[in-house]
C-alpha cells in the first residue's frame, strides 16, 4: 500500500493524515474535524476491510456530491494501489436562461460575455402577436396587429398576356420583324441578328368579397384592413372590393383612399348593413349579374370572406358558386372559424359553397393572413376540407 505524499505511511494516524492530504490536493474541502471523525472511524472498523474502510472516508470527509469523483480516484489510488485514470470531462452546468422581450431593447454587452452562466433569450412580442386570434386582442394589441396587415406585401397571381417585348430566343418567343430589320441596317441589310419578342406577364385581377355580417364582427375590419393592403399594393394589379350582408356593396373608390384608418371608415360609412344579417346567395347572384360573369371575374382571383352562416336558401348559395367557379381563375374561401379546434363546415351555407372552392383557408390571426397572401400570389392548388 502507498500513499500519496513523499512521507512513508507508518501508522493510523499517519494514515488518515496522508489520505486527507491527498484528498485536498485532489480538490476535495476536508475540515480538521472530518480528519478526526475518520480516525476515529477507522479505529472502529479497522484496517482489513476495504469496504468499510472506504464507507466510513465517503460519510466523514465528503459533504459535497461533487466531491465524490474525485474521492473514488484518490481512494483507488491510496488505499488500492490502483492508478488514477483521468478523469472525464464533466458538462458544464446549464447556463441560466433569461427571458427578454424585445421591444424596444439594447444589446446589452454583458450579455456576449462567454464564461457568463447566464444567456438571453430574447423573444418577439410581433411573433407573438401574429398567432393570436384576432377577436380576444386587447385595443393597443389591436392597432399593433393592424399595421402588421397594412405591412404584408401582397402580389396576385401573374399570367402572360397579349403584349409582347423584347426579349432572347426561347421558347414560346416570337421573332420581331421590325426589330430583325432594324439590326439589319447596320449589316447592309443582311440579318445577322434576328430580334425576338415575348409575351409580358400581367397580374390576374383579385375581387374581395367581404362578409360585414354580426358575426363575422371581430375579424371583418382585419379582412377589410388586408384588402385594403392588396389595393395598396403596387404587385396586385386590379383590385376590387365589394361587401357581403344582407345586399352587395361596392366598396373599391372608397377603400382605395391612401390612409388605411380613413379607407376603412369611409367604406363603413358606405355599407348600410354592417354588422347586420347575411344572404350569401343573394349577394353572390347580384355579384354575378352585374360584375363577375360580365368580366369583372373572368380569369380573376376571388376571395370570399365569410364563416358561411347564410340566412337565405343553400340551392342558391350553390348555384350562383357554381357560376363564380366557371369564370373565375380561382375561388378561395377564409373563414376565420377553421382555425377553431374540432371545427366541420356544417353551416349551410359553408357546406353549400365548399364544393365549388378551391382553396379553403383560415383568417383568424395576423399569420394567417401572411399565409393567405402567400397563396393568392402561388400557383393553383386545391385545398378543400371535404
């Protein structure tokens, strides 16, 4: 047996003196009066017994939990002439995590520090926001949560149209006689160089139908806040506005008015029937007559906001659909109730509609609505909850 100190061991006290030396050169706090409890320990138990003698070190002179690695080595090392084997790399402890809200913060440069134990986590409130359903925000959430809509960037759906431009060969291009010609000056009229033109991509009109009924109240002003963003847009192309309750208003001049606050309040002054009942299928038949089979909805974009609760009859809420979705580009219906859990288009008029749509989408939140502008301006995609 050897120890651990230059001192040849000799005795119990020499003992205990040594392995307590060792263990503090190990690291490990031992006060005096652990030496004597130990000694006195080993006076009980004795010398012979290995276990009782390493039981009886581990309950005097180890208090911390930490220490007990470090106690193991030096006891194999003292008592068991067995090496010490490095020891493993311990984690570090889990740095503290400090919640900040980020509005209107500083970086704080304690916080880049890398032996701090304490590491910001900064969240945003605008993430936040933008998840929340629009009908439970309080009134400064609610003003917050409508300059995030009138920020969305919206573009509509683009198509080749009739006009043509300069452009490389490829395919689908047309050669451009008088381009070719006019090269051709410049090469004593042999045409070295043809000129081409291709066909300029336009963006396909959106028409917005607004349910203002009762209860679409707490996310009409959100919907009409996002049309309002398309017209402002300067990648929409033609936007139309029109407003769904108990009759069909058209609402464009008014909502096109630069300030959104005052867009909004003068295209409420003109409905008559805010907050009032719904005839989904009145008002989409006199759309169809006057506007949308006319050409207004010919190749168009078609947005119906509404959550389907119609008061009139299903049969005519299905055909005059079934009319919209023949000359219309695409039929996409937001209902702020699909983000509800366990939700199933049961209304009659929801039900009626759904066959004849394309998209079916939430528009509950501020997300959604970023989702719902993604969608308008991508390719044709059915997405209908049977």
């Amino acid at each position: 047996m050897t120890a651990a100190t230059d001192t040849p061991v000799t005795g119990p006290d020499r003992i205990v003196v040594g392995f307590v030396r060792a263990l503090r050169a190990a690291g490990v706090a031992v006060p005096v009066g652990s030496a004597v409890l130990f000694a006195e320990g080993l006076a009980l138990v004795g010398l012979d017994d290995r276990d009782r003698v390493y039981w009886t070190g581990r309950a005097t002179l180890v208090h911390r939990s930490e220490d007990l690695p470090a106690y193991d080595r030096v006891f194999a090392s003292y008592w068991l002439d067995q090496p010490v084997a490095q020891p493993l790399a311990e984690p570090p402890p889990p740095p503290v995590t400090l919640m900040i809200d980020d509005e209107g913060a500083e970086p704080d440069e304690s916080e880049a520090q890398p032996d701090s134990d304490v590491q910001a986590l900064r969240y945003s409130a605008v993430e936040v926001l933008a998840h929340r359903d629009m009908s439970a925000l309080s009134a400064a959430e609610w003003a917050e949560a409508q300059r995030l809509i009138s920020s969305l960037r919206i573009s509509s759906e683009v198509r080749p149209s009739r006009r043509l431009r300069p452009a490389k060969r490829q395919r689908g291009g047309h050669p451009d006689l008088r381009g070719t010609i006019r090269r051709s000056l410049t090469s004593g009229g042999v045409p070295v160089r043809r000129a081409w033109r291709a066909p300029v991509d336009q963006a396909r009109r959106m028409v917005f139908l607004l349910d203002v009924s009762g209860s679409m109240e707490p996310y009409a002003r959100g919907l009409a806040r996002f049309a309002h963003a398309a017209v402002s847009s300067r990648r929409a192309g033609r936007v139309e506005v029109f407003t769904v309750g108990t009759r069909l208003t058209r609402v464009t001049r008014e909502i096109a008015r630069r300030d959104p606050e005052a867009a909004l309040s003068t295209a409420a002054a003109a409905v008559s029937d805010w907050s009032g009942g719904t005839r989904i299928g009145a008002s989409l038949q006199a759309f169809n007559d006057l506007w949308g089979v006319r050409g207004m909805a010919r190749g168009a974009v078609v947005i119906i906001c509404s959550d389907g609760w119609d008061r009139g009859d299903p049969a005519l809420v299905a055909s005059e659909m079934a009319r919209l979705a023949r000359v219309a580009r695409r039929v996409v219906w937001v209902n702020p109730l699909k983000a509800t859990e366990g939700y199933a288009p049961l209304a009659r008029g929801m039900a009626a509609a759904l066959p004849f749509v394309d998209q079916f989408v939430e528009g509950h939140s501020v997300s959604s609505l970023e989702r719902l502008a993604a969608i308008i301006a991508g390719p044709v995609r059915r997405e209908v909850l049977r």
